[in-house]
C-alpha cells in the first residue's frame, strides 16, 4: 500500500495496513534539497521548485504519507504590504505590519491569490508536486487569524478586537477573500488536500474565536468540501477551549498540540473529525532520543483507547531535528498498526 493509498482509505474509514504519518516536518525538509547538498530557510521560502523537490525527497526518508507544500506563514501577510525579514538558518519574521491602525483595513484591496507571487508560488509548487505517482501533496493555507495578526501585528490585533471589533471583521473577511480564491486555484490545478495553520487563533478565548474567527474558519472548511479538496485544521497551542467549535468545522482532521489532554480531546470532538496528535515536538521529539520519541507516540496512541485517531508531534518541527527520530515517529506507527 503506497502513501496515496493509505491516506485516501484511512480517510475514508477504510483498512489499511497503518495509520498514515501527517507529521509536519517544516524546515526540516531543508536537508533533502540538492540531491542532498540542503539548501538555507531563506531560499526554502523563495524557491518553490527547490522547495518542492526537497519535500518529495523528505517524504519518502522521513516516511510520510503527503508532500509537505508549504514554507513560512507570511506570504499572504506579504502580498498586503507587511514586511519580512529572511534568514538563513530560520524562518522569516515580520519586521514591519502592513497596517498602522486598525482603522486602514477598509482601504485594503482584497487580493487574489495569483497578485501574490509567493503565495502563488504554492500552486506552481503542487502542481509539479501532483506529478508524484506515490504520495499527494498537501498544501499550506495560513488561516485567517494568523494573516490578520501578521498584517497589523499579532499584539495591536488582540487589542483590537477588542476596541475595535468591527474593523478586525473587516480585515478578516479582506484575508479571507484571499484564501477562498487560493484554495479555488489549488482545486483547480487538481489538489486533493489542503492545511490550515492559524496558530494565533489560539490566543483568543474561546467566546472571541466563536464570534470572529470561527465563522471565516466555516467558510474556508465550506468551500474546501464544496470543491472537493479534503481539509485540515492546525491550531497550536492549547485548543481545548475552542475544540467544540472547531471540532465541528467540515475539517476531516483536526490537529491538537500536546498542552491538550488527549484522552478529553477525543471525548469532546466525539468522532465529528479525526484528531491528529499530540506529543511534544520539542521534549519527545527535538531534544531526547529516538527511543523517547517511540515510546512518546505509543503512549499516546494508548489515550486514544481504541478510537480512530492520528498520532504526530503537536506542531512543526525544529529544522535540525535529528533524522533517526523523525523515523522513530514512522516505526511506531507501524507497530501501533
């Protein structure tokens, strides 16, 4: 059973002869560029091909079931005017928001996902990354909460939405026009799978997530379903507040960082969606050994007790994460069957 196989049956209910491996390997991938000679993070934001290339590589010495589409959470927020800052060893960082004042979100332009080039760049990436005969791609989409707090700044937009609620809806539905019009581009150069990452949506309560984010987060999980393209959500953090609202998006899985009991997760999504996690990236995964990381993933599997569920580290992975514990992940799922 190759990876297309085993992630398209286990979706669908189906036996297989494992869980499949959807751990987020980010920058990691990095090594596998070059025939192997690595490329830095900066020219792994910049290059789809390259980054693309070394993805399809890292899914098969890393034993994962998708071909990682993605790169650093700031395209979008870079198509509206934030700028970025590029690295060498790590991820870009916004160094100045697209917005001074929250009050500007009205003069935004929404964009299309082909005004942005790097963002764009994602769908050149799946495209060339469709051509694999084993392993489908899956494709980053930042969520909205994220883009917004990038184009103001993730501080100035807690504020906010709290002074000045109207005007964060404003942006929100700016950004969101955006990814609506990204995922039509993906379904249509034939994508079947798609992420979300909205990590800051986590920093809001559970009341603000439900009245601001958890209506756009609708739309996106929405239109993927209407287009064929089967979703998933990636929240970091501590989500249990929210998981009952997310936990009923149209997300076929919902991934959940190790500050979430496991055990609780499962018992609040009751079957709605496939939970995807949870132990530590960093303690059980980037600074132990591999035999650490084994047994941190068959000790999750055991709260699972049973029900149908993923098994990964929480959230991405540190770049120079060693090689023999990322194996270590893909070795208990075999034994965990």
């Amino acid at each position: 059973m190759n990876s297309k196989q085993r992630l398209k049956a286990y979706l669908s209910g189906e036996a297989t002869d494992r869980r499949p491996n959807l751990t987020v390997i980010g920058s990691a991938i990095c090594r596998y560029a070059n025939d192997g000679k690595g490329m830095d993070v900066e020219t792994y934001c910049k290059d789809w091909k390259l980054m693309a290339d070394a993805a399809r590589a890292a899914a098969r010495a890393y034993k994962l079931d998708f071909i990682q589409i993605a790169s650093d959470l700031l395209r979008e927020a870079e198509g509206y005017g934030t700028k970025i800052e590029f690295y060498p060893n790590k991820l870009p960082s916004a160094i100045k928001p697209a917005l001074d004042d929250i009050s500007g979100a009205e003069k935004l332009r929404p964009l299309k996902a082909a005004d942005i080039p790097r963002l764009y760049d994602l769908v050149k990436a799946a495209e060339y990354a469709l051509e694999d005969t084993e392993v489908d791609p899956m494709v980053l989409a930042v969520g909205p909460m994220t883009v917004a707090g990038n184009v103001r700044g993730v501080e100035n937009i807690m504020v906010d939405m709290l002074d000045e609620p109207e005007d964060c809806e404003t942006l929100l539905d700016t950004v969101t026009y955006t990814t609506l019009d990204f995922i039509s581009c993906l379904a249509e150069a034939g994508v079947k799978y798609a992420y979300v990452a909205d990590p800051v949506a986590s920093l809001v309560s559970p009341k603000v997530y439900g009245k601001l984010v958890f209506p756009r987060h609708k739309q996106i999980f929405d239109h993927m379903n209407a287009l064929g393209i089967t979703g998933r959500l990636h929240v970091c953090g501590n989500t249990s507040g929210i998981l009952p609202l997310t936990s009923t998006l149209g997300a076929k899985v919902v991934d959940v960082d190790h500050l979430v009991d496991f055990d609780q997760a499962l018992n609040i999504a009751q079957a709605r969606c496939l939970l995807n996690g949870n132990i530590d990236p960093v303690a059980d995964v980037y600074t132990c050994d591999a035999a650490h990381t084994k047994q941190a993933m068959l000790d999750v599997a055991k709260k699972a007790n049973g029900r149908r569920a993923l098994f990964m580290p929480g959230c991405e992975l540190p770049t120079d994460t060693k090689l023999e514990n990322i194996l270590a992940i893909h070795e208990a799922l075999a034994e965990i069957g």
